[in-house]
C-alpha cells in the first residue's frame, strides 16, 4: 500500500512537471506583444509579415514584400473584418501590425488594439485629451499613428504629450509632456524609434510658435536632445551654433511671432550614417513680407521648409537642403522622407526623397545633404522659375511674394501638390506612388497682430477672393521616376483627395479616394479591384500575415461633404482574399434645416463681419461659411436666430467640451454681433440660390477663388539639367505671367 501511494505520488509529481514544462513552452511560443528592437527592424525582410514601423521599416518606403496577393489575384480581395471607431472626426492612422497584434490612432489621439486575424478588440487607450484643446490645432484633431520598441507603443497627443503604453494590457507606463502648456503645440504625426530613442516633433506653426525636434528616452520619457529649428531672439544668444549662421538669413523682429518650422510629420532615421532626417514647417506668419520684412536677399529663413539631418544619438546639426526659400505660401517641408539607395549616371547612392507640398520632388545624398536630382511633379509652378545649375537652390520668382498691396495666385495651392499622406516607394518597379493635387491659390498678406487666440495667418481670405483666380482643382495618383524625373502613368478620381499609398511585391499600389479603397497594378496603374467604404480615406494602409494568410489594412474616416451631424463611417478596415463580412447599411444623413432668421445691420456691418468670421472662425468652419463637413455648418445654425444663445457659445463657450472655446479674450461683443449678422446673410443667400441638384447639404462649399470644378492637370515634364521648367507659368521671355490685380 505504502509503495502504492509513493508511486502514484511520484506520478502526480511527474505530471505537475510535465504540465508546468508544458505551460513554460506555451509562453515562450507566445510573442511579447510588440517586440521590436533595432535588430529586428534592421532584419525587416525576414520578417515579410509584420509592419513595425510607419513605413514597414526605417527606409520608410511603405513597400512590403508579401505577394500572395498579387496582381493575379487582387480581385477576389473581399472585407475579412472591421472595427468602429467612437468619433466622427478625420482618420489619418496608418496601422502597425506585430505578431497578430494591429495597434491604429484615432482622432483625439485615442489608440485600438485588434486581433489582426479576427478584429477582436483587445483593448483601448484613451489619454482624455480636453475638448478646448482642439482650438489648438490647425487641421483637426487628428493622430498618423505610434511607434512601437521592447513591449511598449509610443503614442503623441494634441496636447503635446508623449506617452509610452504596455502592448500587452493598454495600461500606460509613462508620459512626458514634450511641448509648453501655454503655447498653441500639437503633436498630430507618429514617432519614430531606433536603439532606444523615440523621436517626435510637434505642429503649430498657424500659431505664434518656434518649432524644434527631441529625442526621448524610450524606457523612461527622459528628454535626451532638443534642436530648435529658427533661431530665437537674439540678444538673448544661441542654443545652437548654426542658429548664429541662420539668424543672419532673417530680418526684422521674426522671434515675436516664434518664426515657425514646426516638424510635424516628415522623421525619418537613417541606420546608414546614424542620422535622423526631418522635415521642417512653414514659416509663422504665413507671408514673409510680414514674417521677416526686408526684400528677398539674405533672407530665406533657415530652417524653414528645409530637410535637416541630425545626429540620432546627440541631436547636432549635420547638414540641411532648404526646398523653399523666402517661403510664404504654407509650404511645409514635412512630407513623408523615404530612403532607397538607386542608381544615377551609373552610380550608386544612398538618397532621402520628398515629394515636397510645393510641388517638386528632390533626391538628397543622406551622408553629404547634396541635392542630387530635383524637378517639378505637377505642372506650371509658377513660385519659382526651377532650380540653379550650380547651387541647387530654388530660383524663386519675385512676384510670387505677395503683400498687402499686392496679391499673388500660386501654383500649387497652398494646400500642396502632396501633403502628409504617405508616398510609397517600389525597388521592384523603380516608382515612387505619389497622391497628387494639382491646384492653385490667391494669396494676400494682412497684418493679424492683434489676434490673441487661434491661427496667425496674416493672409486675407476676402481679398484672395478678389483676385477671381480661374479655380483649378484636380488629384491623382501619380507614379513618377525619381532617377529620370518623369511622370511614369497616372490614375485620376471623379473627386475629392487622394489617401496614402502602399505598394507590395505582388506588382500592386493600394490607395483610398473619397469613397473607396482601390488596388492599381504597380507597373502600368491598371485599376484591378476597389470596395467601397461609406466614407472618405485618406491614410495609408498596411499589409501583413497571419497564419499564412496575407490581410490589407487601413482606417477609412474623412468626411468631404456631407455635415458634421452624420456619420463620418471611422472604421478600420481589413481584407483578404476571400474576404465575405459586410459593412452594415451606412446611416442616411440627418437633414439639416436651413431657417436663417431676418437678416439685420449695415453694409459695413457685413464686410466687418466677413473679415472677422474667416480670420477667426473660417479655419475651422469654412471659407464663408462653406463648411465641408469636419465641423459645422454656421449657415444652419439655430443659434443664428438669437443673440443669447450665438453669444453662449462663442463668448461664454458652452460647447468646449465639443472643441468650441469661448473667444471673449479675442472678440469684443461688436465683432460677434457682425458675425452672427454675416452668417445670418450667408444663409439667406444659400436659401434663395441652392447649388444645382437639390436644396443643397451643408458641406459642399465653393473653394476661394471661384467655382468648384474639376481641371485636368496636363503631364508634367523634366526640365533640362534637372530643373523644374513651370511651363504654363512664365510668358515669353522668361517673365512671369501677369497675375490679376487687386482691387482697392
């Protein structure tokens, strides 16, 4: 008996083991969520089926090697599942997908955690960002997406905080808050990480702002490097030596203003030199004229719109290629930077490439800052007149700084030939997929000091529509060769703005529009397959695998009509081959009532009010009042029908908690009563002269300049050694065409 129990002790024993030994191989088998370090992310292609950082890998190309969907097969793609998001505001997230794990942002900055196989929510982060905050942002509450490193996803906020969370629970570890809180920073992009350090710019360069880069610890959110992008005031020195030399490239008192060059978005490391390139931000004001007056000579005001390189471990400056001098029409420098190594004139290099918001495309040696290629990719730029021969720099046309007295009608628009959605770049098809807006804009500066809250343009709206430019308004997808700088196919839309892109080794590029997602062959742009999405998508998507099947990704959420009170379908959507889910039936718009009460005060009353509604109100709200639907429609408020509840609102804000803060340190009681009288004649004149086709929906607003209409841009051509030839934009002789003239 007794040897009896010792044996069937010793079995019980034997199975504890076993079952412990067991459980102890289950666990190693199951991933750390978010195991990503530098070893991993510089071995990207052995491992096909992850995306780990924003663009797949630090060469930021967003091209994935996965090809069982490929060009053969794209069109039996279906909906595999989907997620809802809880806002309805704008959706600029490209995912991250590691070990069956898809981590995407929404706007306020919250962050989903999915089952990448099943779209089971594992959980969700919510950094409760405060509604008045909004104010502080010039485009929306938007987030592009995290960062991940060694178990933690790393996450910026519209506040400017940056936030280190477990993958594995959703629980924060730790947060730093990266900007000032009196100051109007956003953080809207994605940090990038690499050999522990993550790194984050911020925006704001609509406010009174200085813009500057760091570098964080990523164990612990200790601020390890800072570089100011402008120099400040000064009398008061230099945090950084080169700031000495690009104080000497401004004039006037720029440092009261902060000067801008916010890096927003453009960030990426480069393993091959150690360095960390970014894109820097618009100059704040908008018009130099005013920003840092004193004529165009030594005055280009460095770093402005500029690629930098910095040292990733000590953040000193390296070397810098300026895409705009002088500039002074919102454009950015902070478009996606991707790294390649190709060929030119039989040599090899190792470049960073923008497609850059004012509508040239440049290829830059990453160790030397040497522009190597540089040509116009949309037609007619009339900002300047292509690049020198010698130097590289932009040749910028003088009637292009537009004054107070003086307007100027610029190619691109200021809204960019390319923005922050994500180009793609495919070493297969040599091609890099650019979404491409081909526009103009009529520009006038206005002296704005004493605005106290919201955006610093110094532009006036009212007199750029006096300038009746001819409104042309086109985008594509452009595929474009960055060796011989031409255009290599392109694939319009009926409307609205093209997404992000992505493209893969199955010979295919992936792009969203206003209504759809769509699959183009890489080589020749042959649509192959689309689906629609009861929304506008604007993102770039992401590929990825589990279990051997290959899925498609992206978050679908822009709304480009319609109003602010429908739904704007956020989601994440994920496909495969196969794929059967359904979307559920998109929800009606709700009608809006268009019931203005009898128009009230004087002429001048009216004009008063139009100025100050599109200085203060027109960012957010529309040009005139023509909401696209991010936010409300004025024109269909109720609250236009009483003084109490118009003032409740924008002087005692009763709706900041929607984003709406009060504006009574801003306006005085006079400047509300002339909006409110405005907005009243606005809605008036939409009753009585409805667009054709209907009663009209709030949304669909006439852009500044005219008439909303579609243009075709024609192809775009390489200029002669390299540089850009704007070939619509100059009169015989090399002059610039006459621009209208402003009326008195």
């Amino acid at each position: 008996m007794r040897n009896t129990l010792v044996l069937s002790a010793c079995a019980v024993a034997l199975a504890l083991a076993a079952g412990a030994r067991s459980g102890e191989a289950a666990a190693a088998a199951k991933p750390t969520p978010a195991n990503v370090d530098e070893k991993r992310l510089m071995a990207s292609q052995e491992h096909p089926g992850q995306w780990m950082s924003q663009g797949r890998d630090h060469m930021e190309q967003r091209f994935s090697p996965l090809t069982k969907i490929n060009d053969k097969n794209v069109s039996q793609m279906g909906l595999a599942w989907f997620g809802d998001f809880d806002t309805r505001r704008g959706q600029e997230s490209t995912p991250l997908v590691i070990d069956g794990v898809l981590y995407v942002t929404t706007a306020w900055s919250k962050l989903y955690a999915y089952d990448a196989k099943t779209g089971k929510e594992l959980w969700k982060f919510d950094p409760k960002v405060p509604g008045g905050w909004g104010v502080n942002a010039c485009c929306d509450v938007v987030n592009r997406g995290v960062g991940a490193w060694q178990g933690k996803i790393y996450l910026g906020t519209i506040d400017g905080r940056l936030i280190a969370i477990d993958a594995a629970t959703g629980k924060q570890k730790w947060s730093t808050q990266t900007t000032p809180k009196d100051k109007a920073y956003s953080i809207t992009g994605a940090p990038r990480l690499a050999n522990g350090k993550v790194f984050i710019g911020q925006a704001g360069s609509e406010f009174e702002q200085r813009g500057f880069m760091a570098a964080y610890d990523a164990e612990t959110g200790k601020r390890l490097w800072q570089w100011w992008i402008v120099p400040g005031d000064p009398s008061k020195g230099f945090e950084q030596p080169e700031l000495e030399l690009a104080a000497r490239t401004w004039k006037g008192e720029w440092w009261k203003t902060g000067g801008g060059g916010s890096p927003w978005d453009g960030i990426a490391y480069d393993p091959v030199t150690n360095y960390v390139i970014i894109g820097t931000g618009n100059g704040a004001p908008w018009p130099q004229s005013i920003r840092s007056p004193g004529g165009m000579e030594n005055n280009e005001n460095l770093f402005l719109s500029s690629m930098v390189a910095l040292d990733a471990d000590t953040g000193k400056y390296k070397w810098h290629y300026q895409f705009t001098p002088n500039e002074s029409w919102d454009f950015d420098g902070t478009q996606q930077i991707t790294l390649a190594d190709i060929e030119i004139n039989g040599q090899k290099h190792h470049v960073a490439m923008q497609a850059n918001k004012n509508g040239m495309f440049y290829v830059v040696d990453t160790k030397t800052g040497k522009l190597l290629k540089g040509a116009g990719f949309v037609p007619n730029i009339n900002w300047n007149f292509g690049l020198d021969p010698v130097t590289g720099k932009p040749k910028v046309n003088p009637e292009a700084i537009y004054t107070e007295d003086k307007g100027f009608i610029v190619i691109p628009a200021a809204g960019g030939a390319h923005s922050w959605h994500p180009m793609s770049y495919n070493p297969i098809t040599k091609l890099v997929y650019i979404p491409t807006s081909y526009g103009n804009y009529a520009f006038v500066a206005a002296k704005e000091d004493d605005n106290p809250m919201g955006q610093k343009l110094s532009i006036s709206m009212r007199k750029g529509q006096q300038l009746n430019a001819p409104r042309i308004n086109a985008s594509y997808l452009l595929a474009f060769d960055p060796v011989t700088m031409k255009e290599a196919w392109r694939a319009p839309f009926e409307s609205g703005r093209g997404g992000g892109t992505m493209t893969t080794a199955g010979n295919l590029v992936f792009q969203g529009n206003s209504r759809e997602f769509a699959a183009y062959r890489a080589d020749n742009g042959e649509k192959l397959w689309s689906s629609p999405t009861q929304t506008g998508v604007v993102a770039g998507s992401v590929t990825y695998e589990v279990d051997g099947e290959q899925y498609v990704a992206v978050a679908a959420g822009s709304r480009m009509g319609g109003n602010y009170y429908s739904p704007n379908g956020s989601r994440i959507l994920a496909y495969k081959l196969g794929g059967t889910a359904k979307l559920p039936d998109p929800v009606p718009p709700i009608p809006q009532v268009l019931n203005p009460p009898n128009q009230f005060g004087s002429a001048e009353m009216l004009v008063n009010g139009a100025d100050t509604y599109n200085r203060f109100c027109g960012g957010c709200h529309g040009t005139d009042g023509q909401s696209r639907g991010m936010f409300p429609d004025l024109r269909y408020s109720a609250a236009l029908g009483s003084s109490e509840v118009f003032n409740s609102i924008v002087m005692d804000g009763a709706l900041t908690a929607n984003g709406m803060v009060s504006f009574k340190k801003a306006l005085k009681q006079p400047e509300v009563d002339s909006i409110r009288a405005y907005m009243v004649s606005r809605a008036i004149d939409l009753k009585q002269n409805p667009p054709r086709g209907g009663a009209g929906g709030a949304g669909a607003g006439v852009a500044p300049g005219g008439a909303n209409r579609a243009a075709t841009a024609p192809a775009t051509q390489a200029a002669p050694g390299g540089a850009s030839a704007p070939s619509g934009a100059s009169s015989p002789g090399g002059q610039p065409a006459r621009q209208p003239e402003l009326p008195h």
